[in-house]
C-alpha cells in the first residue's frame, strides 16, 4: 500500500504522532473492513477511501475529519456498525460518518436549474459539520478521476451531478482548486469530443504562448523590483471548463479567449497590493472599467485580491491577480483554510463553536466594508438554516421553516391536499400527521375524498399558510354545518306548527331578518344550529303565528342523528352513545347539539334551564364508526392484554386508546374503542367473555 505510506507522510507533517497513529489504526480498520472488495477499475476497494483523505491533507484537515474520511463508506458498504466506528475512533468520528451516510442516500433527481439551488443548500443543511461537506467533495473528486472506469450510461447523470451540485458548493465554499478540477473533469465526460477538442489545441497553444509569457514575466518581475516590492509571481492557465464557457458565452473563438494571458502576483502585506497595483498600472496601461477591488469588498465565499487588466506588449490583454500569501491560501482552501492555518495548536470542540470561530477570524481579517455582514448572512443560511428541505414523491424540494410538520408540507403542496390529508408517509413509512420533518425526507401525503381538517391540527402546524387554511376551513365549515342542522330544526318546529316550510317565501324571510337584525339566513340558520336561538322562536316568527307558548306537540318532534353533521352535532363524552343506544339531544348555548344516552348520569345532574331538550333518534343508515369506552376488570396473568386485544381485533374493532389501573389482585383495562353500533359492541363484548382471565366487563 504504497498510497497509504504516502498518507501517512502527509500527515505527519503536521499532526501529532499520537493522531498519526490513529490514522494509521484507520487505514488498518477499514482495510480489513473492505477486504475482498473492488473499485470499478479493479483496484482495491481501500484506495478510494486513501485517495480521499490524501485530498483532505492538502487542506491540512484535522485527524477526525481524516479518519472519518477513511471509513467513509465502510457502514454503508461492509458490516461494520456505526456503534463499532463509535467505540474505536471515538463517537466525533461516528457522528462524521454518519452525516456522510445521510449524504450519500439523497439523490439528485429533477433536471430544474430552481430545483439545483435547493438542493445544494439541502445537503449543505444536512451537513451540519463543515467537514462532513469537505469529505464529501473530497469524495466525489476522486470519484469524478475514475468516472472512466465506471459504465459509459452512468457518465451523465453523475457528471451533471457534480457540474450542477458539488462544483457549486464546492465555489461557495472557497474551495478553488477542487471546484475547477469538479467542472473539468464534469465538463471531459458530459461533452467528451468537445473537451478533446479543447485539450489539444490547449496543449498547442501553450508552446506558442511560452515565449510571450516568460517576457511579460520578467517586465512585471522587474519593475516590482526597481520598488522594492517583494513578490511571487507567476503565470496562470484557465481550466478548461471556463475557457469553454467564455468562448459560448461571450461567442468568442478559441484563439480570443486563449489570447488573454494570466498572471498572479503574491505579496506579503495588504499595503503592498495596492503598491504593486500602482507599479504595474505604470507599467502597461490599464483597460477602464476592468479594475475590481475584492480586497475592500470581498467576495460571498471570503475570496480577496485586487482583479486587473493590462494592455500588453503585444496588444493583447494582460490578467493580473494581486493578493497577499495569506489571502492566497483562503483562496485555494476556503472553509478549510481555517484548518490548513491553526492546525497544530488547534483544540477540537464542538462544530459549532468551530465554524463560529473561523467565521468571526474571517470577519475580522475582511476590512468593514457593508459587504462583510452580507458574507456572514450567506454562510449562516447555508450552514445553520431556519429551513428543513424536504423531497415530494415526484422528486421535486420544498423548504419549509424548522419546525414544519406533515400537515405544513400537506399545505404548501396545495389547500386541498391540506384539507383531505389523512396520513403521512416519510420515507416511505406510515407516520403521524404531527410528525415534524428533517432535512431529506421524502414525504407523501395520503388523502380521503371526504376528509376534513382537524382543529388538533392547529395545536402543531408551523407555517401561517397551513394555520390559515385549517381556522379558514373550520370557520365554514361549522357554520354550514350549523345551518344545515339549524334547517332541519327549524323546518321541524314550521311542521309542528302546522306551516309548509316551502310556503316560506322571500318577503317572510326578509321580515324576519329584518325584525332580528341577522344579516342573512344563513347566519340566522347557524345560530339555530348552535343553539344560540331557539327553533321553535323563529319558526313562530317566521310564520307570524303569534306568541303563544309552544305546544305540547312541539316537544314530541323527533330529530334524526346521521352521524355526518360534523361539529353541529356532538355526542357526549360522558356516555358516549352509540347507534342503538335510546337518546336524547340538548342544545345549550353556543354548543350546538349535544347527545346523550338516555340513562347518562351527567345528563341528570347536571341539568339546568337554559338549555333544550330535543327528542332524537338514529338515521338507520349510519355507517362510520363511533367511540365508545369499556372497562375490564382481568386477573393479573402474563399475555391477557395480548389475547384481549387479539379478541377485539377478531371482532373488527379498533382500539382508539387503553388504560390500566391497578385493582388489588386484579387489573382494569380502559378502551376507548371503535364500533358501528350497539350489535358490535354486543358481539366484541361476548368474545371477550369467552376470556378466562376477564372477570368483569363494564360499559
Ligand atoms: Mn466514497
């Protein structure tokens, strides 16, 4: 493992030889762990895995971020356990790889230059930890130098990948020189014929250009010289990705866009780029408007330099870069740089605290122009998001504020998908509706025809829009239905009176509104409904019948329960009827309509005199099921509850909800379960009769 020795070298040059024996303890890890397996090209599985840390070392990461680097893919790809990774290197170690794993499952599917944007800050947002970002680019570049080996069919979707997601990241993070080899090596395999063709003439150019380069070098050498300004400078070639896109972009032929030269110029101290700017400016002429100062006003991802262009000895165009070395280094290294210059005497803390420090230094070292807090913003929505992005079945990414549950997302793909949405599955498995998403979730919405908000709904949601569209439906919802309810009981009290409710013409309603203030009939219908006025009132004032009091007959009028009015009609949860069960309905205030068991306890206690009895029976027709409670009292033997609840599933029942209480020698179970009517509830009862261990079953 000759790859490994060099590894190894690398990192010694700048960790402790205790880290670097870890290291070595990693490559011995997840060699062993790898054995057997290949790469693609028939290399040994663990040269991916050395290839990827030997990048690392260049940003002089830290040792977990190298051994993490080294076990990258060895839960996903072999038998070791995260619990394993934990206990050897250390839970740090662990939790790195694990956000790499959490990567590496979420795939880049829709085509859509929107859709691209999300999903970068996506990963960037699951990433948490800087470094789990830093060793996934490691690792892609060195998958994107063997993409030759993989199948030709896999070439585009991974290639457009890593041009459309990890070159950008890889920009905004700083990290230069593998966000140029992400588009080249993308560019070589999305556009193979035109990357040769450009290679070669490249290749041609480059011997032309020799010459023309070495002069303009030594004048620019010189005069820094003749001011005394110490200077690296050197020559500087465009990767072949950007030639390409100045040449579309700018409808430029290959000579034109080769025709510009590049030069870069180091120098020790921030003073000393401005002097240098000043010596070259008086060397060749500038071309206006082509100066720009990144140095006073860096750019979003820290890069600083000052930006110039020359007119050369030969009238060609002159590039020139002045940075100092150290500005130089964040703009090779970025993010890492903050490794790359504190290693050493670097304490490993927590992430956070991490990311904030290399932050506040980065400030520190940008000069307080009102670009800096603007840096700082960039990096905060990218790294620590007040967002979750989650996927759509269809692949698609919407973000969502922290926080956001099923019911949100439910909402923010459309109302009614909101207002019919029943059940939620995340990553494919049923969850709750309240089940709070995280970054990377794939979530479909399960939706009913007939399904309706639900008020609990409210005590969770986390976006205005979802609470918006719940208080909106349930406002209207209850008024509705109030009406319709309201309808009924006033058409009832018409009939008792001996009025057709059908010879209640418009001048009869508008007098009525009229002489109660109420603003529609609708409004007046749902106040019927809620209780808020009595039917058999209105019905006297609607039909002008005069005000004699209401007859006998008026309170033998029977209501039918259908068990469909929704919040208009509510069964009491003190006895919780069921059809077939003897009832009785009570309109209190403000409540609508209230039933009851005929022998509710509550109902006779707690009676008072503003409320009104109604006489209402069950619809025949009812199908959707109704709560009810039992109590069974059981001997306290193993597996009771298990064969109780298997009688009770037998009997097509579900169980809403159990208790227990203790009882002495015996135990009480409380179900809430769910029935259709009396006869069910009869044929659970004697099922769980035939139990021996159930003593007594109370209702
Ligand atoms: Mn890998």
């Amino acid at each position: 493992m000759a790859d490994a020795d060099l590894l190894i070298g690398e990192v010694a040059a700048y960790l402790k030889p205790q880290d670097v024996e870890h290291i070595r303890e990693a490559i011995e890890f997840s060699h062993a762990a790898h054995q057997g397996q290949t790469r693609q090209s028939g290399d040994p599985y663990i040269s991916h895995p050395i290839a990827v840390a030997r990048t690392l070392t260049t940003l002089h990461l830290d040792v977990q971020a190298i051994i993490a680097a080294l076990l990258h893919d060895v839960v996903e790809d072999t038998k070791i356990t995260a619990e394993q990774i934990a206990e050897k290197f250390g839970k740090p170690v662990a939790e790195l790889v694990d956000g790499l794993s959490k990567l590496d499952r979420i795939r880049f599917e829709t085509r859509e230059d929107a859709e691209a944007e999300n999903f970068r800050k996506m990963l960037l947002a699951m990433a948490r930890d800087v470094r789990v970002i830093l060793i996934k680019l490691a690792d892609r570049l060195h998958n994107m130098r063997t993409l030759e080996s993989m199948p030709h069919e896999k070439w585009e979707r991974i290639a457009r990948e890593t041009m459309e997601i990890y070159a950008p990241i890889a920009n905004r993070l700083g990290l230069n020189d593998i966000y140029r080899e992400l588009q080249d090596l993308s560019f070589k395999h999305l556009h193979p014929n035109r990357y040769a063709v450009l290679f070669k003439a490249l290749k041609v150019a480059r011997g032309n250009r020799r010459e023309v380069v070495g002069k303009i070098l030594d004048a620019i050498r010189q005069r820094l010289a003749e001011q005394h300004i110490q200077a690296d400078v050197t020559g500087r070639e465009k990767n072949i990705y950007s030639i390409y896109k100045k040449m579309q972009s700018k409808s430029l032929a290959f000579a034109e866009v080769l025709d510009i030269y590049g030069f870069r110029v180091l120098v020790n101290d921030f003073a000393a780029c401005y002097l240098a700017l000043g010596a070259l400016h008086g060397l060749y002429k500038p071309i206006p408007g082509k100066f720009k100062d990144y140095i006073a006003i860096p750019k979003v991802n820290g890069y600083q330099s000052l930006h110039t262009t020359l007119f050369g000895p030969f009238g060609t165009p002159i590039e020139i870069q002045i940075r100092t070395h150290e500005m130089h280094k964040i703009a090779a290294a970025g993010v890492a740089s903050h490794w790359l210059y504190k290693s050493g005497h670097f304490s490993t803390n927590d992430l956070h605290k991490k990311t904030h420090q290399w932050l506040q230094e980065l400030l520190e070292s940008l000069s307080q122009s009102s670009d800096s807090s603007e840096f700082l913003e960039h990096l905060k929505v990218d790294l620590f998001p007040d967002e979750v992005y989650v996927f759509t079945p269809k692949g698609k990414i919407l973000s969502l504020p922290r926080g956001a549950t099923a019911v949100d997302f439910a909402y923010s793909v459309h109302t009614d998908i909101g207002n019919r949405c029943i059940a939620v599955k995340v990553n494919h498995e049923l969850a709750p509706l309240r089940t709070e998403l995280r970054n990377g979730d794939r979530v479909e919405i399960i939706t009913a025809p007939h399904a309706k908000p639900n008020p609990a709904w409210l005590g969770y949601v986390a976006t205005g829009r979802a609470r918006g569209h719940i208080r909106h439906f349930l406002k209207t919802m209850q008024s509705g239905e109030s009406a319709q309810l309201g309808e009924r009981l006033l058409n009832q009290a018409l009939q008792t009176l001996g009025v057709k409710p059908q010879d209640m013409d418009e001048a009869h309603w508008d007098k009525l509104l009229k002489d109660t203030g109420v603003k529609s009939r609708q409004d007046l219908l749902a106040d019927i409904g809620l209780g808020r006025r009595l039917n058999m009132v209105v019905a006297r004032q609607l039909a002008r019948v005069g005000d004699a009091a209401p007859s006998e007959t008026a309170a033998n009028t029977v209501i039918t329960i259908q068990g469909t009015e929704g919040m208009a009609v509510q069964f009491a949860k003190c006895c919780r009827p069921i059809p077939g069960d003897p009832i009785i309905g009570v309109i209190k205030s403000g409540q609508g309509l209230v039933v009851h068991t005929h022998d509710c306890p509550a109902l006779r206690k707690g009676r008072s005199g503003s409320e009104q009895w109604l006489d209402v029976v069950w619809d025949k027709n009812i199908t959707r099921p109704f709560e009810v409670g039992i109590k069974l009292v059981v001997a306290n033997q193993r597996g009771v509850l298990a064969k109780v609840a298997a009688a009770i599933a037998e009997a097509e029942s579900n169980i809403e909800n159990v208790n227990f209480t203790n009882e002495g020698e015996y135990t009480a179970l409380h179900f809430t379960l769910q029935v259709n009517n009396r006869l069910h509830l009869a044929n659970i009862i004697r099922s769980l009769r035939k139990i021996p261990e159930v003593m007594r079953i109370i209702r």
